[in-house]
C-alpha cells in the first residue's frame, strides 16, 4: 500500500500517478445532522481542515463510521459510481449499529453524484483505476456525558485512486492472526466502524514488520474459522470432488463477525454468471493449509472497494509458510477480476445494473431519488 501523504496537488499529475489515496481532490460534500433538525445543511465545499472542540464525542468515545466505494470512468467519457446504493444501506447499518443517525440513501447518492461530478478532473482512466470516495460520519457534539450525540456530520472525501496494492495486482501474503480479536459476535465488526480499524492496527503493524502484506482474522473464540482480512473478505477456490475438472467457490459466511463486502456480494454474482459453484461456508484454517499443500485448494483470492480482487499466494502461522496455487495468480481468480473490472469499466455489459451514471449536466441534490 502507498504511505505516502495526502496532499493536494494539481490533478493532472495526480492522475498519473494516483498511488492509493495519495491525493485528494479539490472539494469535499457535508451534510449535518441534528436531533432538532434531521438531515439539513447540505453543501458542497472546497475541501478543508475542520475544527472541533476538545470535548467533541467522537474523540472520546469513537462514534465515527465510514464507507469507501468507487467512481470508474466509463467508455462515453463519463463517470459512473459502482453499486452506490449497497454502500448507503450499509452506512446507515453500521450508523445503527453506533446509535447514530441513519442517512437516506437519496442523501447519500446525491452527495456521492454531486462530489464525483465537480472532482471529474481527477477521476483516473486507466484499467483498475477509480475515484474513491469516503463518506466519513462522526459524532460533533460537544458534551462529556456517556451517551450517543445529538449533532452528526458526514464528510465525503474523494481520491483518485490505482488499486491498493498496485494495479500489477501481484499476489498478497498473510499472516494468521493468532490469539488477536478483531471481532467477536454481537459486538461491532460488521459495522464500518473507525475502531475496528483501531483494533486491528497493531497485529495488522506486526504482520507488515515480518514481511506479510496483512492479518487473516480467525474467529475469536476457537481461534479456528477463517473470517476476513483487516479490509477484504477472502474467498476459496476447491478442486471439486466430484467433477475432474471442476472447481467450487467458498467464502465464510456472514454472522456478524465480518464485512458484508459489497464486493463479495459481487464475486457471488459473478461467479454464478461464470457457472462456477460458490457457497458461504465456515472454513477452519486447518483445511485451508493441509489442502493447499496436498492440491486440494488451488487458489485463494481477498476482494475489497480499495483492492478490487488480489490472488492471496501465502499464509502463514505458527509451523510456517504455506503456499497456495504456486504463489501466482490462479485462472479463476483471474477470471473474476476480469469480469468485475470489465463491469466496472463499463465495457462489459451490466446485467445486474450496478453501475450509477453520473452525469456532467445536472446538479442532484435536489433533484435525485433512490431507485435502488
Ligand atoms: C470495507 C471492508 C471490506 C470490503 O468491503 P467492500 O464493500 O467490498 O469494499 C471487507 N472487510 C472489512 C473489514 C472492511 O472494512
């Protein structure tokens, strides 16, 4: 991942040379909430520091949510936002989740439509590249009292952006977490929630400091099921054992533990477009590690807003590395990859109508509605 500074700069070198988020754009889109006032004073704004007061809640007690998805540049020459409703819903999820205020999906399509549209100068062409958006949601009342609050902003931020780890999309290695929690169940970590990302940060430091590019979470009680990485859900590709030549696809099941990826939900889309069987299944490492060695998993692959879909060719724990699928990037992982950019770029068709045209001439503020 790049690290280096955000820092504007002028958007055609930043096009060039996006990185990951290593720029950000001239304006930023606000809305605030209030408990008196609902959703109201919507702007759009040059992006700017903010100021806040030392007792603001968020600072105290973490009521701070996010999203991140992504605009693509499509064949016309205009820009189009991928699955932009899924990311609404599942802000106001993780919003509900905090005991903050849930923002409508119109609200946040416009604010996503109008950013995309006076940033389009910054938005990168080329295979794999997008603008990212993040809508950041905290808590801006000031009040030292242990309770949610009553006044809320949400910030959009946009970046060009290349896919977080580069777009050669070499394999990425991970490390298992080994008895560091990131989520359990009935806690928070389906929620996009800032201390999540808190939480995994110093495992995640520790598995970057002996070569591995991220933690792959277990589960938090048997230390035994595979759940995620700290920012993309996993996927498995199986030699079926029925078919000679066939294989299946499996992710771990969603139960309230890890991300309900927007892009997993597409690689299961796809997958089932491509004839390939995928299941959400529990997943013990065991199996994980014994069938990469004995042939049995043949690939593995993480997929995110921020990575796209990225072969995973290493994992290690305690007795060691374990390669998988040679270390290369399998032909299913591939396929996939393929398949979702191609969506994303417009060049494949949409049948599954994720993609939110943006267009130049209209502002959409006032004027968008939720279709989704
Ligand atoms: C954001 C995120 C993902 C990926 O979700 P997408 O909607 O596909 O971007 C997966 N896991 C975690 C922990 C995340 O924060």
């Amino acid at each position: 991942m790049s690290d280096g500074a955000v820092t504007s700069t002028d958007s055609a070198a930043a096009r060039r040379d996006p990185g990951f988020c290593r720029f950000h754009t001239d304006h930023t889109a606000v809305v605030h909430w209030s408990s008196d006032h609902g959703w109201s004073d919507y702007s759009l704004e040059p992006y700017a520091p903010i100021t806040m007061d030392p007792g603001t809640l968020v600072l105290h007690y973490g009521q701070s949510v996010f999203e991140g998805l992504k605009a693509f540049r499509q064949p016309d020459g205009s820009a189009a936002l991928f699955r932009p409703a899924d990311h609404a819903h599942r802000l106001a999820r993780s919003a509900r989740r905090l005991a903050m205020a849930e923002m409508p999906a119109s609200l946040f399509l416009a604010a996503c439509a109008d950013l995309v549209r006076a940033d389009d100068g910054w938005l990168p062409g080329e295979p794999g590249q997008g603008l990212y958006l993040r809508p950041l949601m905290i808590a801006t009342e000031s009040a030292l009292g242990l309770r949610d609050s009553r006044r809320y902003r949400c910030t959009f931020l946009a970046y060009p952006a290349d896919p977080c780890f580069g777009r050669a999309f070499a394999p990425i290695s991970v490390l298992t977490s080994a008895g560091a929690v990131r989520a359990v169940r009935g806690g928070v970590g389906e929620a996009k929630c800032s201390g999540n990302y808190a939480a995994s940060l110093l495992t995640r430091k520790q598995a970057n400091a002996r070569g591995y590019d991220e933690v792959l979470w277990l589960d938090g009680l048997e230390f035994r099921w595979v759940e995620e990485l700290s920012g993309m859900n996993v996927f498995f590709v199986w030699r079926a054992d029925d078919e000679r030549h066939g294989v299946r696809l499996t992710t771990p099941p969603c139960q309230g533990t890890i991300m309900r990826g927007v892009t997993r939900d597409s690689v299961i889309a796809l997958a089932g477009d491509l004839g390939i069987p995928v299941t959400e299944e529990p997943t013990p490492i065991d199996a994980v590690l014994s069938g990469a060695r004995s042939g049995r998993l043949v690939e593995m692959f993480a997929c995110g807003t921020a990575a796209v879909v990225v072969a995973v060719g290493r994992i290690a724990d305690g007795d060691g590395d374990t390669v998988i699928g040679g270390g290369q990037e399998g032909a299913v992982t591939a396929r996939v990859r393929h398949t979702l950019m191609e969506i994303q770029h417009g060049i494949r068709p949409d049948t599954h109508g994720w993609l939110r045209s943006v267009r130049k001439d209209r502002a959409s503020v006032h004027s968008s509605t939720d279709r989704q």
